[in-house]
C-alpha cells in the first residue's frame, strides 16, 4: 500500500501526485498543512527529519526526497517504463533529478520572495514569522526562510535562483528542441520532475522568463492539458489562490526581470 504525506500546494507534493496520476498508481493521502506547522510534528519527524513534505510510505518503507518518490515508484511499480532504456539517457536523467534540488531550491527562493512573503507578512507578526523560521531543522535553511520573508527580491538567494533557472531553461530548451516531451514522444521521468516547478513560475506571473526558449511553452501547454496534471496539481490549487499568486508575482516583475538581466 503506497500512503503519501504531502501538501497541497507544495510543489514537490505536486510532482510526486503527478507521477502516481501518470503511472495509473493507487494511493492513500495524509495532507499536512505546512503553514501550521504539520511538518514539525515529532510522529512526522520520524518519517521525514528534514520536516519537509513529500514522504511516501511503501508497505512501511518510507522514501523522502521527490525525485527519489519519483524514481522508486517508477522502479518497483511500473516497471521502469518512465526510465529512458539506454544508458546514456539514464544518466542524463539521472543527473536532471539530482539537479532538482537547485531547481526546487531557486523555485523556493522565487515563490517565498513574492507570494509567500506577502501572504506571510499578512498573517504572521516578525515573532511569528521567527518561531516558526527556527522550527526548520537546517540552520542555513531557516536564515534563508527569514531573509526572503523579510527582504523579499533584495534577498542575495534571488541571483543564485536566476543563474540555476538561466540553466534550467537553456537544457530544457535543447532537449526540447527536436521532440514533444524530455522523455521522447511521450512524458518521461524527467518531464515529470520539472512540471511543478516551471507551472510554480507560471503560476507567479513568470512565464516570460523563458520567452527565448520557444520549446518550454508548448511543453507546459502540452502537460497542462494532461489528466496526470489536473489530478497532481490543478485539483489540489485551494480555491481563491490562483489569482492572488499570480498577481503578488506579477506585481514584482520590474524587480524580477532587473535580477534576470543581472545573471545574463
Ligand atoms: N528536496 C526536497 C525538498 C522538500 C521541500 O523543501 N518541501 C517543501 C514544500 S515544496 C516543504 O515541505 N517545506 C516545509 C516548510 O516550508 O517548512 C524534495 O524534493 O522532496
């Protein structure tokens, strides 16, 4: 029996649920809702010390870390299908889930420097904000947490998320170029683990990033108009979330694009 904590609108949440969709996979749901801090739980830091969402439960083995959720499923339950079969694809897409971790890195950095922050500093006084940055495990994670709540795009984590998404864009772009999907005529392991991240940008407003590379828009059009992506991330998008996180986004453009041009 596969049991996945997650969260609604946590973008690793997203492309795990993504990749259940895609593989036709059963699976049993515990939603935490990280703004209240579920993730802190000692029960769940026993699973997951990191305190972060996703962690699936197979049969009582637990696997965090998306991109490993990702590979583990495809591996033990579907028979390696969204796996590239030559040995040179697999070490190329391989080495585009160990890159996730920048890429969910930069997408963080982008998400909390405008929508989250706004959505925090309504809520949240600085002593709220505070407790709960330093409920984080990591010590490094925290301060950055703090730094992009407080100072937003004048955070220094914003030109490390631009030169990781300058990247991001460029090899998607090449291997987009000549086919449909990363993984060849039909969605493949890679596809799967990049979908949340560009739709998180997308989401925010941000899609004009990756206006010189012409492949990555029909790609997201191309996944947006999958059954995979309605059941791992536009079904679980909360109700009035959409506009407001498209407009806090949006609203930073200016600064956005200005620390664009700045890693060009
Ligand atoms: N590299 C990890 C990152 C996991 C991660 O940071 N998850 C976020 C949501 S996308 C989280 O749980 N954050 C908890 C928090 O903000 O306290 C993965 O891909 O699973």
């Amino acid at each position: 029996m596969l049991t996945l904590h997650h969260a609604p609108n946590s973008v690793c949440s997203q492309k795990v649920r993504v990749g259940l969709a895609l593989m036709g996979l059963d699976w049993d749901s515990v939603v935490l809702d990280l703004q209240r801090g579920d993730q802190f739980a000692p029960d769940y830091r026993q699973l997951n010390t990191d305190a972060v969402v996703p962690t699936l439960v197979d049969d009582g083995l637990v696997v965090t870390e998306s991109s490993l959720i990702l590979s583990h499923l495809d591996r033990v339950h579907h028979g390696g299908r969204l796996m590239p079969t030559d040995v040179a694809g697999q070490a190329a897409a391989e080495h585009w889930l160990l890159r996730c971790l920048a890429i969910h890195a930069a997408i963080n950095t982008l998400s909390f420097a405008t929508a989250m922050r706004q959505a925090i500093l309504a809520a949240k006084t600085r002593d709220e904000i505070e407790a709960q940055t330093s409920r984080m495990p990591d010590p490094i994670m925290a301060a950055k947490r703090l730094d992009l709540i407080l100072n937003g795009l004048a955070s220094p984590y914003v030109a490390q998320a631009m030169l990781h998404l300058r990247r991001l864009f460029k090899d998607m772009q090449a291997g987009l170029a000549a086919r449909s999907w990363l993984g060849g005529a039909t969605p493949g392991i890679v596809d799967v683990a990049l979908v949340a991240y560009v739709d998180r940008l997308d989401r925010l407003g941000l899609s004009r990033l990756w206006e010189g590379s012409l492949a990555i828009a029909p790609w997201l059009e191309r996944w947006q108009a999958q059954d995979a992506y309605a059941r791992g991330i536009a079904d679980w998008v909360p109700g009035d979330s959409a506009e407001q996180m498209r407009a806090a986004g949006a609203a930073h453009w200016t600064e956005i694009e200005a620390a664009w041009q700045a890693t060009a």
